[in-house]
C-alpha cells in the first residue's frame, strides 16, 4: 500500500499505459471501448483521491518522485504535483472519458488504435502537467503531438491530411524553440535539467530575454496567441469530436500551464519587460477571435476562434502577475476546457447525425431535440461567460486583475465579451430556434442515454463552478500566492524603474 | 430571521422542479410554481412586518470567491427598499402566475414557459435582495438571459428568436458599462459589499486614482464621481433608456402575460432599483445624477410621442413603458428617490393590471372575430382597461407636481430646470393619456393591430379548448389593491418617506410633506385637467375619421413619419452598427487569416520547397551527380585506356556495371526526394524517437 501511496503519480501515469496493454489483447470493438472507457474512469477515481489527499495549504510540490533516468546528463524521471498543475491533471482526467464516450458509435474503423491513442495522448498530458524534469516535460510535450496528428490524419474530415501537416509544422516550430530554450537553460542554469532547482537560480539579463523568448514563442504557438493561431482552426475542424476534445480542453493549456511553469518563475524581469506587450497583443487577441468567430460558417471553426479569443483571457490574466489575474487565468483553463469541450461534444453529436458542420445547414432543431437544444444552450452562455456559469468567474477575475493595469484593457476585453455573446447567440439562434428548415431535420432523434451521459456531468460542473467556484480556488490558492510572492519580490524593483511603452 | 431566503429559493426551486420534470409533469407546471410564488408572497408580507418592527435584516450566504485582496461573501439584505420590491415582484408575479396557468393552456411549452417565470422571478428577487454588486450582477444577467427565453417562447417563429437576440445582445452592449462599474468599484473601493460601499462612499469622495501608472504617467482621476456614470449604462439596458431602448418594444413577441412580468415586476424595474439602492453614492456626483435626469426626460418625452403614432397596442404599451421609466429614472436624476419608488410601485401594480386585461380582450378579440366591434363593446375588459388607462396617465402628474421635487430642483441649482421638467411632465401627460385612450377605443372598434402568431396555440382549433377569460376575480383584486395602495401611498405621503429614509440614508431632505399639504388645487387640478384634454384629444381623432386636412402641412407629417418610425433607431442601428460589424469580421478574416497570415505560412513553406527543389538540381544533380558521372566517366575513360593494357573486356564489363548502379542510386533518390513533407514528418519523428531510444542505450 505504501508503494502505491508513495508513487501516487506515477500510478495516474501508469493506468492509461496498462489501458493500452490491455487492449493489445482484445479483438472484440465494444470491449476495446468499455476496456479504455474503464481505464478513463479508473484514471477519473485516481486522480480524485489525488486531489483528496492534496493539501491545499501547502505551496510546495506534493507527491515527488524522483529516480535517475540517463545520469550522465543528470536527467531524471522525477514529477510532482502543486495547486497549480493539479487541477490540469483533473481536466484531463475528467475530459479523457468523454472523449471516449462521444466517439463510442462514431469511431467505427480501427477502434483499438484509436482509444489507444486517446489512452496515449492522456498519459503523456498528465506527464507534462506534473513533470519535474525539463527534459521529461519536453519529450512528453512531443509525444502528445503525435497522437493527436494520428488522429487528426487517420479518423478526420475531408481535409484532414492539410490540417494535419499545418498542425505538426507549427507544433514542431514550436517544439524546436522549446528545446533550444531547454537546452539554453541546461548551460545556463548549471547543468541540470531539475525544475526546482532552476526555478531557484536567477539568470542575468540577457540570459532571460532571450530564454524568455524561445520559450515564449513556444508556449505561444500551442496557446495559441494571435498570430500564431491559424493551425487551430484548421485541426479544430478536421479532428473528430474526440481530438477536438482533447485538443482544446487539454492540449492548449500547456501552452497556458508552460507560461505559469517557466516563464514566470525563471524569468521574471523579462516577462515583466515584455507584459505589456503581451498585454495587449492578448486584448487583441480577445476581439480578434471574437471577430474571426463571427465570420465563420462552420460550426466547429466558431468555436475554435472563440478559444483563441478565450485564451487571450489567459495570457491577460497570467501577465498582469497578480493573485486575481493568475488565478483566474488558470480557472479560465479549466473552465475553457469544460465549455468548449462540452460544444466540441455537442457539435460532434449533431454531425454524426447529419454530418455537416455547415450551420446553414441547420434550423429548427428545437421541435426534434429538445433535450439537446436545452444543453446546447446551456453550454453556448457558458462560453461568452453568463454570469452564473463557469467561464464568468475566470474572467471576472482576469478583469479584476487586469484593472490594476490597465482599464483600457479591461474595456477592450469586455468589448470581446460582447462579441462572444454576439457569436455564440446567432450561432444559437441559426441552430435550434426557427422551423426545421428540411424534412430529416424534423426526424433527427434526440441525444440518446449514452450521449447525454457525456454531456451532462458537464452541464452540472458548469453550474457548479459557476456558483460555487470556492473548491477550485482553494486549491490553487496557496501555489498561486506563492508564485505572485516569488514574482513580487524579484520583480517589483525592476518594474518601477522601467518605463514602458502602452 | 434565516427564513427569508427563502423567498427567492422558493420560485427558484419550483423552477427547477418543473424544468427537470419536463413533459412528464403534463401541464400542472403551474401546480408547482402558483404555491411557491405563493408562499414567497406570503414571507415577503412578513418580512415587511420584520423590516417595520425591528429594521433591516442581513443574511449571509457562502462565500463565492476569494483570491488575493478580492473577497467576495455572497449576504442578502433586506431593508426598506428591498421589501417594497419584494412585495411588488412576488405580488405581480403570483398574478401573473395564475393568470397564465389559463392563458397557455394549450401551449406545447406550457411547463417550460413556467420554469422560466419561476427562474425569472426568483432571479429579481435574488437581485433585490442582494447585498453584493457581483452577486447583483449575476442576477442581472440570469434575467437577461430568461428574458430571452422568454421573448424566444415560441421557437418557431423567427421574428420571435431575433427580438430574443436582440434584446440580449442590447442589454450585453449596456452591460459592459455595469461590469466595468464594478470592477471600478472594486478597484476603488476593494469590495464589493454594497453596505460597506455606500458607508464608504462619502469618505472617498476625493480618492484619485492613478490610472497610467503602470506606463510610468501620471493621470490621476476621481472614481467615485465616475462609478455611477458606468453603472447607469447597465441600467440604461436594462431599464430600456433611449440609446438602449430599441429591444423592448421587439420584445412583445414574448406571451403577453410576460410582458406584464416584465415591464411590472421584474426586468425594467431593475434600472431604477440599481440606481435607488446606491443612492448615496449617486448623490457625490452631481454630473452623473444630471446626466440620468437629462437621459431619462429624453427617454419619457421621445417614448410618448413615438407612442402617440403608433398603431400596434403592444407597442404602444411598450413604448408607454419606456416612458415610464424614463420618469423613474429622471426622478433619480433628481434625487427624488422616494418619489421613484412610489411610481416604481404604483406603475407596476398598474402595468401588470393593464398588460394582462390587454392580454384578455387581444384573446377574447383576436382569433374568432378579427373585424367585428359590435359584439366587444360591452365587454367587462373594455371598463377594466379605461380605468387602467385614466390611473396610468394620472401617475407621472400626481409624481411631478408633488412635493420632493420642488426641493430637488432647488437642489440641482437650475433655475430652468423646473420649467423644463414641468414642461416635459405636461406633455408627457398630455400625450401618455392621448395614446392611452387612443389606443383602447381604436381596439374596441378596429381591433387590434398586433402581430398576433398565426401558428401554434392561437389557431382556431386551440382556441375552442382555451377558455373565455374569466379571471375577472384577479384583476379586479389588482385594481383594488393598486387603488388602495395608490390611496394609502397618497394619505401617508410623509409615512411612507419616513419608512424609506432610513433605506436611502439620505441626509439633508427637509421633513418630507404629505401629498394632501401640498396645494391641492394644483398638484392635482393641472395634470387631471391636461390628462382630460389628452382623451378628448385621442377622442376626437378618433371619431373624426382622418382626413388630408389643408393645415396639416409637410413639416408636420415628416414629423410624424418620423416618430411612427421610432426616429429610425433600429433602421441606423441595424446599418452603422450590426451590418458594418460583421462585414468587418468577414473582411478580417478574409483578410488577416486567410490571406495573410495562413498566405505567409504558405509562402513560406512553398518557399522552402522551392528551396529543396533548386539545392536538388543544383547540388544534386547538377553538382554531386555529375561529379559521380564525371568520375565514372572519368574512370571509364581511365578503363579504356588500361583496358589497352590490361584486360579490356573485363574491365569493361564492371566499370559498366558500377556505373549503372550508381544511375540506379541516382533514380532512386530522386524518387525519394520529392515525397510528400508527410514523410518527412514521419521520419524526423522516427528519428527524434530512435535518437532518444540510442541516447538512452549510450548514457
């Protein structure tokens, strides 16, 4: 029992692995499906009594392991896990089950390999979200690449090979930038790949502005901030409803993870010297994907812009370097990956019944689903951030944040609040309100058990951390003051003696 | 007294109740939600006995945020001011609820048109109750977003799904300036505890605020004279004031008896509550109470006339509300909060009457006899609305010539102001009564000129199971009350102040004077006597069929195509805002995404290619392989000449041979070199995969 408490993580590690292992022995379709459906959930339960047995007091790394993986180069497999990278680990427990459900009847060719991959990619995310070890973080980093092209090139829609390319090219740009930032803080940082350790050491100037962008741009790109975000509508849309999933619920908040990890902590004056700019190229990005969202047709393009209008909401909240921003950008994750999920979720449910992502091709959706109808909607406010749902209370506090900065910003970003609320009720209003503008859509069937299974839990977390959010921030409280502190302390001079350009 | 929370949870269970129970609950939607409203009703009417015997009570909820210096406690507190509305919202509601129990029966949506009215009210009542800004925000929005499904009731129909969205997308315009309010005050302030604000407000009067500090300038302003501007753009859209007006007339696609919710009870009521409740700080800012008082007489004037020219009776009640409002909202301008409960009140009661008598003669009227008059005269609905109509006009008169206000406008410092608002009250009057009556005999003549749905519940078929409206009992006990309550709120003028005042923690009013001390003669005479000629008016253009007389000249009728077409905002909206905004989007995407951005990554990759393409002609080809042939001509040559020596033949044979696998090679890697940048990908990975796995074997 001890050896299981003690390796905590590596067990939450390990259980999609042996999912995998499993399902290399099993022929039968609805058996790969319930084996990897299981191993999710067994996942789900284990990583629940992880937060169980979190404490959330404490600001310091919980559950570390550490054993020496290639000691020559000092490399070691080591994780663990604080406020700030638990509740990552939780969204991809709770999204990798639904990501299994919704493709449970669409995903009919090659079933083993694809929830192998599902199983893979669920792995190798709870890796980066709690590795210790900068060379562990960017292998696992590149190994979520690959399943997710997989995916998108074996199981998408017809441009899928086009998306595919565009998605590794950028990734793989990003990655390279990555692992020359990694390495460059390898020789800098005395020759050691260990986390904590470089987070304690201060780098010269110089050191920092230059780290600070590879590693920036790299973080950017998977966010991803404005101008690097054309490969995700283009994956977005050709992915199925399970890589959609798991591409925006959990993909992209490495990118958001990496900024709090790294960028922060280890370079604090250059990230404080290049906030604003980041500032306001994430206000842009807020209206610009709001503006992008209103010009799509495709369902699944809307939603994509509109995540790279929300992540703007993140890098915002992270660069203004205070308790409320940071806390709010990393409950803006969570949420993110929640609402859009549940849309990517939704989205896939109508197109496995009439397979067009054309939202000119729909109407009226309320006389034959009512059920979905209800949820749609329910997730569709979410997503401009209703008051009451989840998404409002990681912007409120982005907002909060962000006023310490600057109220220009603040009036820009609820501008993109406007906007989402624009795209997101229109999209609404041409789905499901109207007549059912052809004879099959009057017949489509309403969501089934299993689909609303998938859906549902979904709904009541929506709900739930819209009105009583107080769990989640706890949780993350004591990280999130520690690295504000961590901030403060370095930064604080640096940035009164600087003049910065608006 | 913990029991009070119950009053908004009770409405909003039975909400949820219905909504999850869905079709299986048949149509007894009502049978859950009429008890619940009920029993809110009930517990307002004992807290109000609380408030009155022992003042204010205070409940703490749970704590909804806390990060860093931002706390938020989500507590309720129920004053004065808040009893009133309760009152008011649970009263209204339960009305509405039993009315509509009749109304839609029939209707495919029956239980979720109940669960929403449930969810609506116990939203506003969350939102009265609330001593928290975020939390009062979060109400706001819930109604907003039930005020949408409301308006969107009968999905089919599309006109009814856009006011949906229209209505919303306005009120989330007007709501950016109630979040940015907030987040000021909290900036300002660092809390969000409305008591603790309004104690604070006075002492932070010449609080500055720095706001380009974090650039290194220094432009310092006073937020607390800014708040209530931003603040009262929120309620602008809520409250339907004139930039923002435009969604409430569409709203009447909603079923008429949530219109009477509201334009009554809940939704527009919540602009001028905003406003009520933090009076205190509305007062430290003389500009932003000028600014409400100027935007709510523009509103009140430009809604009367719009209504005069109107010819759909929902609209002109919904303009007819607009201007309401705009009373309210000038009366706070004033600073005359008690006179803008009282109306706030007095016009809800009256609404609600008038709105649901409406919705009855539009039934009993619409669907069996679209043209015939004869039979509707003596209908009992037709008293009912005259009545309604007469108190309805006779409100704002009562309101304006009454005391407080001739302290106000002293208070405000303009000497023109006076004039000015009593100009604009008069006519107003005038005008309010003019359409009133206007409005209620052309529909016992002509019938009504709404745009009633044509489908669903209101075909003819229905319409035989849906019974004749006989809720005379209820309304006639609205009208009583709102009589009463007119009469008492009247007699007990200097009661009713000295009942709120604590509430409004106003400070410098004189001992307010009781309505009947005021000169009688004038206060009631004047607005009684406009309020007459408005309905000769309305009656004489209405006997009198019209005609092109020779003194109505073009100016005139500009004018009124003018007003008949609501001075075009919905016309300028639609062309300078929405339309330009979404070509805009279009021509971004078009422009930025697709032809910049992903155009560059293109080029660059294409580029690239092209680069691979030259370095393989040129290198390869041109270079390495020539360099090979060369040598392997070179050496065949070299052959040649020791085949002369040696061996030729054999020689021969070999040399040929390597030749030829070395043409061979050369076909094969330009076979390879032009595949796919896919392949490449696979192998890089492959490589990255086998380089990891050699360098873990070496270390």
């Amino acid at each position: 029992m001890t050896l299981l408490t003690d390796h905590m993580i590596s067990l939450v590690v390990a259980v999609p692995i042996l999912g995998i292992i499993m399902l290399a022995f099993v022929r039968d379709q609805e058996w790969t499906r319930r084996i990897a459906f299981g191993s999710t959930m067994v996942e789900l339960g284990l990583v629940i009594i992880l937060c169980l047995r979190f404490d959330f007091t404490q600001q310091d790394m919980q559950f570390v392991e550490r054993m020496a993986w290639m000691p020559t180069f000092n490399i070691q497999y080591a994780v663990g896990i604080d406020g700030i990278s638990i509740l990552m680990v939780l969204l991809t427990a709770l999204l990798c089950p639904l990501a299994i459900l919704c493709s449970w009847n669409s995903i009919t060719t090659r079933v083993r390999a694809f929830m192998s991959l599902i199983l893979l990619v669920e792995s190798a995310m709870i890796v980066v979200f709690t590795a210790l070890d900068l060379f562990l973080f960017f292998m696992l980093w590149e190994l979520t690449m690959i399943p997710m092209y997989f995916m998108i090139i074996l199981w998408g829609g017809p441009n899928r090979s086009a998306a595919g390319i565009k998605f590794v090219l950028y990734s793989l740009t990003g990655s390279l930038l990555l692992l020359v930032g990694i390495l460059g803080l390898y020789l800098q940082g005395g020759h050691t790949y260990d986390l904590l350790a470089l987070t304690e050491h201060t780098f010269s100037a110089t050191t920092q502005f230059w780290l600070f962008i590879s590693f920036f741009l790299a973080f950017a790109i998977k966010m991803p901030m404005v101008p690097f975000h054309t490969w995700l509508p283009d994956a977005h849309s050709e992915a199925p409803t399970a890589g959609s999933v798991i591409l925006a619920g959990v993909l992209l908040k490495m990118g958001g993870y990496g900024f709090l990890r790294f960028c922060l902590p280890m370079f604090p004056e250059a990230s404080a010297m290049f906030a604003p700019y980041i500032l306001w190229l994430s206000v842009f990005a807020i209206v610009y994907g709001g503006y992008m969202a209103l010009a799509q047709t495709d369902l699944k393009k809307l939603v994509a812009y509109s995540s790279v209008s929300h992540m703007g909401f993140v890098t915002l909240g992270i660069f203004v370097f205070n308790s409320q921003g940071i806390q709010g950008a990393i409950l803006q994750m969570f949420n993110h990956g929640l609402t859009t999920g549940a849309l990517f979720i939704s989205i896939g449910q109508l197109y496995d019944r009439t397979h067009s992502r054309n939202i000119a091709d729909y109407g009226g959706l309320h006389k034959p689903m009512p059920k979905f109808v209800a949820l749609f909607f329910l997730f569709s406010v979410a997503a401009f951030g209703l008051p009451g749902t989840c998404n409002f209370i990681g912007e409120f506090l982005v907002l909060v944040g962000t006023s310490y900065t600057s109220f220009a910003m603040v009036l820009l970003s609820m501008g993109g609040i406007v906007l989402a609320a624009a795209y997101m009720l229109w999209m609404v209003q041409k789905v499901a309100m109207g007549e059912p503008n052809t004879k099959a859509a009057a017949t489509l069937p309403d969501l089934s058990n299993r689909e609303l299974a998938t859906v549902i839990p979904l709904a009541i977390l929506v709900l739930w951390i819209g009105l009583y959010p107080g769990p989640l921030m706890e949780m993350m409280d004591a990280s999130v003051t520690n690295l504000v502190n961590h901030m403060d302390s370095i930064t604080l001079a640096q940035v009164a003696r600087n003049v910065y350009v608006p | 007294m913990s029991i009070f929370i119950l009053i908004p949870l009770l409405p909003l269970f039975a909400s949820l109740a219905i909504g999850l129970g869905g079709r299986r609950c048949h149509e007894y939607g009502h049978r859950i939600g009429i008890p619940a409203i009920s029993l809110s009703f009930g517990l307002s009417i004992w807290a109000f006995i609380e408030v009155l015997n022992n003042g204010p009570v205070s409940l703490d909820l749970y704590r909804l945020i806390e990060s860093g210096s931002l706390v938020i406690d989500l507590n309720m507190y129920i004053d004065q001011l808040t009893v009133l509305l309760l009152l008011l919202v649970t009263g209204v509601s339960s009305v509405v609820h039993v009315y509509s129990s009749r109304y839609m029966i029939g209707d495919p949506h029956f239980n979720r048109f109940f669960a929403v009215i449930a969810l609506f009210t116990a939203s506003m009542l969350m939102l009265v109750m609330s001593n928290n800004l975020l939390m009062l925000l979060i109400c706001w929005e819930v109604m907003g977003i039930c005020s949408y499904l409301l308006i969107s009731h009968s999905r089919q129909r599309p006109s009814a799904c856009r006011a949906a969205t229209k209505a919303f997308l306005v009120n989330a315009v007007a709501d950016v300036g109630l979040s940015f309010g907030i987040i000021l005050t909290f900036f300002t302030f660092g809390t969000l505890d409305i008591q603790v604000i309004l104690s604070q407000a006075e002492g932070m009067q010449n609080h500055t605020v720095n706001v380009l500090g974090w650039i290194g300038l220094d432009l310092p302003i006073y937020p607390v004279p800014l708040i209530p501007f931003f603040l009262f753009i929120g309620a602008m859209g809520k409250s339907a004031q004139m930039p923002f007006h435009v969604w409430l007339p569409f709203a009447m696609e909603a079923p008429t008896p949530v219109s009477a919710l509201i334009h009554a009870a809940t939704m527009v009521n919540a602009g001028p509550f905003l406003l009520i409740r933090l009076s205190p700080l509305l007062v430290l800012s003389p500009y932003a109470m000028t600014f409400i008082a100027v935007i709510g007489g523009l509103t009140a004037l430009f809604a009367a006339i719009v209504s005069l020219t109107q010819t759909d009776i929902k609209k002109i009640l919904a303009y007819s509300t607009i201007s309401q409002i705009g009373f309210m909202i000038m009366t706070c301008g004033l600073g005359a909060f008690v006179v803008a409960i009282f109306h706030l009140l007095a016009h809800g009661c009256y609404k609600a009457f008038f709105f649901l008598s409406t919705g009855n003669i539009l039934q009993a009227v619409e669907p069996s006899h679209p043209h015939k008059h004869v039979a509707h005269q003596k209908s009992p609905g037709m008293l009912t609305l005259y009545v309604g109509a007469l108190l309805l006009a006779c409100i704002p008169p009562i309101i304006l010539f009454s005391g407080p206000y001739e302290h106000m406008w002293s208070v405000t410092g303009f000497a023109s102001a006076k004039l000015g608002f009593w100009i604009i009250g008069l006519i107003t009057v005038f005008v309010t009564s003019a359409y009133l009556f206007r409005s209620i005999m052309s529909l016992f003549i002509h019938g009504p000129k709404t745009h009633w749905p044509n489908t669903g519940i209101h075909t003819l078929d229905n319409h035989t199971i849906q019974p004749q409206f006989i809720n005379g009992p209820i309304l006639s006990g609205l009208i009583l009350t709102t009589i009463v309550l007119g009469g008492m709120l009247g007699l007990f003028w200097s009661w009713f102040t000295n009942f709120l005042t604590p509430a409004l923690s106003l400070t410098g009013l004189p001992s307010q004077e009781g309505l009947l001390m005021m000169n009688f003669s004038t206060w009631i005479l004047v607005p009684l006597a406009v309020a007459c000629m408005g309905w000769a008016y309305a009656y004489k253009m209405h006997t009198q069929p019209r005609q092109p007389s020779p003194g109505v000249n073009r100016w005139t009728t500009s004018l009124y195509v003018l007003f008949w077409n609501k001075l075009y905002f919905d016309e300028i909206y639609d062309a300078y805002i929405v339309a330009p905004s979404l070509r805009f989007a279009h021509w971004l995407w078009q422009t930025i995404d697709v032809r910049g951005i992903d155009r560059a990554i293109h080029g660059i990759a294409s580029s690239s290619l092209l680069l691979a393409h030259w370095l393989w002609r040129i290198v390869d080809i041109k270079g390495i392989d020539r360099i090979v042939i060369g040598i392997g001509q070179r050496s065949i040559g070299l052959g040649r000449w020791l085949s002369q020596m040696v061996d030729i033949r054999w020689l021969e044979q070999n040399i040929n041979q390597v030749g030829k696998q070395a043409d061979a090679a050369g076909q094969a890697l330009q076979d390879v070199e032009p595949h796919t940048i896919q392949h490449q990908l696979l192998v890089m990975i492959l490589w990255l995969v086998l380089a990891t796995v050699i360098l873990y074997i070496l270390v």
